[in-house]
C-alpha cells in the first residue's frame, strides 16, 4: 500500500515558530515506532509537506493561482521569506536521513503536485481519524503495521469463479 505521509504536525511536532530552523525537531508522541512498523510491513511511504513547495521555495509563478491572477504576489516580501523556506526544507531533509534513515522510499520534492496515494496521514487523519475520534500513531501501527495486513487475501477456492484467477 501507497501510504503519503505529511511532516509538520504529523512526524514532527509543530510547536516551535515557523522561521526557527535551529531548534531541534521532536516526534509526534509514537510516531517513530510507528513509521518504522508500516516499513517493516512493506508499505511504500512518502514523505510530503509543504514545506517542498518550489513557488515558495524557486519561483512564485509554479503556483498556479499566482500565474492565473488569483493570488498576487509581494515580491519584497517572497525574497525575503525565500531562505526561511528554503532552510525549512532543508531541515526536513536531514532530520529525516538523520532519524529514519531508509523509512521513506521518496520525499516529495515540490514537482508533482498533489500525491496519488492509497492512504494519506497527515494532520486531519490524526485529528479526526474515524470519524467518532482521533486517532494515533498506535492506532495506525495497529491498522497497517502488521506485515500481512495490505496483501491481497487468498479466495477460498468454493468461492472462486470457474475459469477466474486471484
């Protein structure tokens, strides 16, 4: 299974400001545990954030409402926030090689738009989880940490179609 996985909030814990790229990122409560179950469940997991958008990090213009004319642009200000975004990106990078080193097999990297997944974890997953309450890393290490628990069932052959494989 294709799980996409976002970081602010959801890996790494986001109460420290935005521009501050020197203090320490720290784990969402059993969210280390829980990534390194969903790998050894041999799930493929991709690391997004918006942090890796490139209209805030190259040029402004890849975003599209910008080239549209929704939104405009404070170029002063784009320059000036550029290497807060930049540092940013660059902080999830090594906090990632630093602490899951081979847990994701890509980290999304601004250019392809919005992620085709089977499952996203991100913050509203972990808020609103089933819908009646929230749910965690645990719950989700539970769900889909089991190594057997994403592969295809075999069809009891009383239930097979004749002619039909599985």
């Amino acid at each position: 299974m294709l799980l996409a996985i976002d970081f602010d909030g959801v890996v790494v814990r986001q109460d420290q400001g935005y521009a501050d790229t020197t203090t320490p990122l720290r784990f969402m409560p059993g969210a280390k545990p829980a990534l390194y179950a969903l790998k050894q469940a041999e799930h493929t997991l991709v690391l997004f954030s918006t942090r890796a958008n490139r209209a805030l990090r190259e040029d402004p213009n890849l975003d599209p409402l910008v080239r549209a004319g929704v939104r405009k642009v404070n170029l002063k200000q784009w320059e000036r926030e550029r290497p807060i975004q930049q540092a940013r990106y660059e902080q999830m990078l090594a906090f990632v090689k630093r602490e899951l080193p081979g847990v994701f097999d890509a980290i999304d990297d601004g250019m392809c738009g919005k992620i085709v997944a089977d499952r996203f974890i991100d913050d509203r997953a972990l808020q609103y989880g089933n819908g009646f309450e929230s749910v965690g890393w645990a719950q989700i290490a539970d769900m889909y940490g089991a190594p057997l628990a994403h592969r295809q069932m075999t069809v009891p052959s009383a239930f097979k179609q004749k002619g039909a494989s599985t």
